[in-house]
C-alpha cells in the first residue's frame, strides 16, 4: 500500500460502492452474453429468414396458381395470413431460443458466475428477459413488416392484396412481432423453471402444439369452451382479421398469452430464489 | 505463455481501477466467517454443524479428502445453495447482501463454471458489465493470466490449466478484498502451479484473505499458513499449518541396531510400542531418541541408526482424519435414559 492510498482511505472510510450491481450494468452484461453466443446468432438469423422467406414463398405461389384455383380455394384464401405464414415457423425458433437463454447456463455451469457476480439473482432473470425481448422485438418487426409489404406487392399482380390500411391490418402485422416478443418470454420462463435444454424444448412444445388436439379429442361443448384460453389460441388472435369462432378478442387473446408469459417469470423468479445452484 | 505476463504483483500493488484506491484497508473485516453451516441433499449430511473464521494477510488451506464438503462450504458461503441451519458472511455481511459483491470476493468455483460457447474476453467482460467494470480491466487480467493469444477462442476449446486460468482471471476482476478458490491448480502444468503459488501468496501479502481448498496436503504444505481441515464435512482441525504437523505426529524414534531384539526387551514397558520395520530396524513410540540413546549406551548396545520421525503433512492428515472417523463410530448418541436422568 502506497502513503497516498491509504491517506485517500483515511479521507473515504466509507468510499461510495462504485462498481456495484444495478438492473441496467445486469441488463448490459446480459445483452453481452446474448450476442457472443453462436447459436443466438444463427437462432435469431433464422427466424429472421423463415419469417420473410416462407411468407413470400406462400405468396408467390398463391400469385402464380390464383389463376388456376377453384372458388373454394378463392375463398378460403387471406392474403394477410399468407404473408404472415412463416411467423407459424418463427414462433418455434423463437420460444426454442428462449428456453436456450437460460437453460443453457445450467447446462454449461455458466449459472454459478452469473449468480456469484449477482446474488440477488433476480436482476438476472428480468435483464435476461428483458434483453431478450427486445431483440426479438428489433428482429422480428423489420421482419414482418418486410414480408408484409413485399409479400402484398406479389399478390398484387393478380389484384389479390390487402392494404396495411385495411381495418385491422397493421394491428394484426405489428401484433404478429409483439405475438413473436412474448413466445420468446414465455420460452425464457419455462427454460428457467425446468432449467435443462431438451426437457424445457419439449414443454414448450408440448404446450403449443400438443395441447390444442388432445383437447380436440373431448366433446365440443368442452373444447369449445376451453380452447380460447389455451396459449396457443390465445397468441393467435392478435396477428389474424378473421377470428374464428371460439376466439377472445385480439387484445384480450394478447392479454391472455401476456399473462401466462408472466406466469411463468413468476414462477420462475420464485424458484430462482429459493433453488440452490 | 511469456514469464513476463504472469508477474502477479504487476496487478496487485496498484489501486482499484472500479473505486481508485488500494485495497486491504479498513472499512472492511475482510473475514470470512461460517457460522454453524449444515447442508443436507436429501438424506446425505455434506457439511454439519462447521464454524471457522478465515482472517486476512496469509493463505488459508481448505483441506479434506475428496467428497468431505469443501465445494459446498465454499458454494454456502456465496449463497450458490441455502444452509439448512447456520450462516456465513464475509466482510460482516452475507455474501448476496452486498451491493458489490465481485469487490467483496472473488471465487474460483469448482469445475466449469462458463458457458463454452463464449469467448475467454465475453465471458470476463459479461461478468465485469454486472459492477460496471471496463473492458481495459478485462484485457488486462486476460493478458495476466496468459490467455492473450486464445482471448477470442471458444471457452469449451480450453484445456483444463486454460479453464482453470479464466477462472482465476474472474476471480480478480473485482480487485477483491477476499479471494476464494476451489482445487486452483486442478489441471495446471507445473509453470502455472508456480504461478498460482506466487499468486496467492502475492494476494495474502497484499492483506487480503485468500482461502484455497485442494485434497493434496503437499500442496497446502507449499502455500498455506493456515489451515481448516475437514473430512466428512465436519471440522477437524483449525490450526496454524506447522501446529498441525506436530499435533499430528507420531514422534516414533526409528531404531537400527544389530542388538535390536536385547534393545527392545531393555525398552519393554506399559506406555512404548515397538514395531519391526525390517531385521535389525525398529520403530519406538513413547520414547524419546535421548531416552533410547542412554539406555542403549548404559547397556552397551551398539545403534547404527537413531532417527527421531517427523510425520509428513500427508500423514498427519491421514491421522487426524482417521481419528475422526473413529471417533464417529466409537461414540454413538448417548441413550435416551442415560442423558435425560438427573445425575
């Protein structure tokens, strides 16, 4: 110790805790760990291309077949939804990568820094949250936007488009990148309650596409009354114009996903807490 | 690696880079203090009923067989995983009460505790954004610990001695008033063994508190003036690092002599135990070498060797973790009618 330091040390008996933990430095250092990792990378590179890509794909062949197709198919067709297709996809990508986010540190040990450098560990899971969706936001509403607007500019060759002005269009377009930011918040969640990869993939999975038919297989009365409150069906109804029957409403749907979004950071924040590591 | 880089003392004489000032000074106990800690997983006790206070200035040894419960202690004392009964605190308070814990203690935890898909730097840097801690730091404590070349690699790459030197690397970020490392030399070659030596002793100098677990005695023998022994995960001995070897040792007397059979009739008594090590060789416990020497000379038995035995750190370590385990099973719970009648 030199004569000037620890004169300095006399004048700050109490020096003010410079470096210490706040949400915003946690929040940083989380953005940090989500774009050093490889699989992030190609993770949100590829939600961005199935998003874009398979939306114009669908609308290049609905442009190129409108002229063969029967009334039936003339129908049935949504224009909206055809550009929108590849969110189906994306939302997979998504929820999968959310899981990855925190289920990857237990399985790498990573979790035993991340709580030695925050101990209060919940700062961890909001900035992890936080942070994630804001990049899935940044990603995915350039995205939908995109495949929107081009995907209508190739229907438009057979007159078939909708305008973004359309009641109900924009909503539904920028619903379908706020559908995408919760699918990714919802996957954070259930990865850090389960905790491992494949058992928080398969949650996840199981709760969006297994869930809806095996409630299929009970009386309709049942299902019927059931199925708006599923996730699956929940999410959906913001990013789509024609509801079908046994729907919420688009915002009480978004509410709904929003919800057990939430639920599930809730749990998660209350087994964080009390979990050893 | 370059010698150069891996001068310890190069980071740790000067200031804090996050506060500005030197550090082992006052405001802080820089203790580590563990308070009754028992932890159970399920049915098995990993650490019961274990106080010591880790003080400041010298490197105290964490010493136990594998599976005695070091890892866990150490994972109590950061709040990794919760007691079942006790507590421990460091610089006064627990550990997740801190605002800056990183300034607080700096851990080297057991295994990898990185994810391998991240780079040494990302790592060091996600760590070091948590208190706020430059990126020149990070660059700094990477070319310190002699990872500068493979700074960008993968972390899942890195060869154990590498995983071990980010680790320690982290460790540091925070400038810590207290240092905690889980079996440090784990994996590293003898130059970097070296190093973490000159390291903690650097930092104990410093007067921070710098406590080192390992199973391997030889090891804490090289380093650690102090010692806390555990086996089993129940505290056996707390004591200076040479106080534990002479506690510890046997104190026999190797004997050789030609007359070793008329040595030990002469020597025959109700406190000496006489083992043959090999014809013509004893080994003399209850006697000291005088004793044995003027009995030999009173009788004119002729001795060609009288070596008193000082007992290696490994032995008595052996010994007193032995003792422990017999105690363990030779004092069972009193029972019932004895302990509850008035005497």
């Amino acid at each position: 110790m030199s004569e000037a330091s620890s004169t300095a040390t006399s004048s700050l008996p109490h020096a003010p805790p410079v470096g210490r933990v706040t949400q915003a430095r946690v929040a940083r250092s989380e953005l940090t760990k989500l774009r050093s990792l490889r699989s992030t990378r190609w993770a949100l590179l590829v939600t961005l291309i199935l998003t874009i890509g398979i939306g114009i794909l669908a609308c290049t062949v609905f442009a190129a077949r409108w002229p063969h197709l029967g009334l039936s198919d003339r129908q049935h067709f949504r224009p909206l939804r055809v550009s929108l297709a590849g969110v189906n996809l994306a939302q997979l990508s998504i929820g999968v990568l959310g899981v990855l986010v925190i289920s990857g540190e237990y399985t790498t040990g990573m979790i035993r820094s991340t709580f030695a450098a925050v101990p209060k560990r919940l700062p961890v899971l909001w900035a992890k949250a936080g942070v994630f969706a804001a990049v899935t936001l940044a990603v995915s509403l350039p995205a939908v936007l995109i495949v929107f607007f081009v995907g209508q500019s190739i229907l438009s060759s057979q007159h078939i488009q909708i305008a973004f002005s359309h009641p109900g269009v924009a909503r539904a377009v920028i619903g379908a990148a706020l559908f995408l930011t919760v699918m990714g918040v919802f996957g954070l969640g259930i990865g850090a309650i389960v905790r491992h990869t494949a058992g928080g993939i398969v949650t996840l999975v199981a709760i969006l596409f297994v869930l809806p038919p095996i409630l299929g297989l009970l009386p309709s009365s049942w299902s019927n009354a059931i199925n708006p409150y599923l996730p699956s069906s929940a999410a959906d109804v913001l990013w789509t114009i024609t509801p079908e029957a046994h729907t919420l409403s688009p915002w009480a749907g978004f509410a709904l996903f929003c919800g057990y979004a939430a639920a599930s950071l809730a749990i998660a924040a209350v087994l964080l807490v009390r979990r050893d590591t | 690696m370059p010698q150069s880089a891996w001068d310890p003392n190069q980071l740790l004489i000067r200031a804090c880079l996050t506060c500005g000032r030197a550090h082992g000074e006052s405001g802080r106990t820089r203790l580590i203090e563990a308070n009754g800690l028992t932890k159970r997983y399920g049915e098995k006790v990993a650490v019961r009923d274990l106080t010591f206070t880790v003080r400041p200035g010298v490197v105290t040894g964490f010493l136990g067989p594998n599976g005695s419960g070091k890892s866990t202690t150490m994972r109590l004392i950061l709040g990794l995983d919760a007691p079942n009964s006790g507590h421990a605190t460091v610089n006064g308070k627990r550990y997740r009460d801190h605002l800056a814990p990183l300034h607080e203690v700096g851990a080297l935890l057991e295994a990898r505790s990185v994810h391998t898909g991240r780079s040494a730097y990302n790592h060091l840097l996600a760590l070091a954004q948590t208190h706020g801690i430059g990126r020149s730091r990070v660059r700094e404590l990477i070319e310190m610990v002699g990872l500068g070349e493979v700074a960008t690699k993968r972390a899942g790459q890195f060869s154990l001695g590498m995983g071990q030197r980010l680790g320690i690397a982290a460790t540091l970020l925070g400038d810590p008033a207290i240092v905690m490392l889980d079996e440090p030399v784990n994996g590293l070659d003898p130059e970097g063994i070296q190093w973490v030596r000159n390291l903690l002793k650097g930092l104990a100098a410093e007067g921070r508190t710098v406590f080192v677990s390992s199973h391997l005695m030889s090891e804490m023998a090289l380093t650690a003036e102090h010692l806390i022994v555990i086996g089993r995960g129940e505290l056996i001995a707390d004591m200076n690092t040479a106080d534990f070897v002479r506690r510890a040792s046997k104190k026999a007397v190797r004997v050789r002599s030609p007359q070793a059979a008329r040595l030990r009739e002469l020597i025959a008594g109700s406190d000496v135990s006489v083992a043959d090590i090999e014809p013509g060789v004893l080994e003399i416990t209850g006697l000291t070498a005088e004793q044995i020497g003027e009995a030999a000379a009173a009788n004119a038995i002729v001795l060609h060797e009288l070596t008193p035995q000082q007992a290696t750190l490994e032995e008595a370590f052996m010994e007193l973790t032995q003792d422990a385990v017999e105690f363990q099973a030779g004092a069972p719970p009193l029972p019932p009618a004895t302990a509850g009648a008035p005497a």
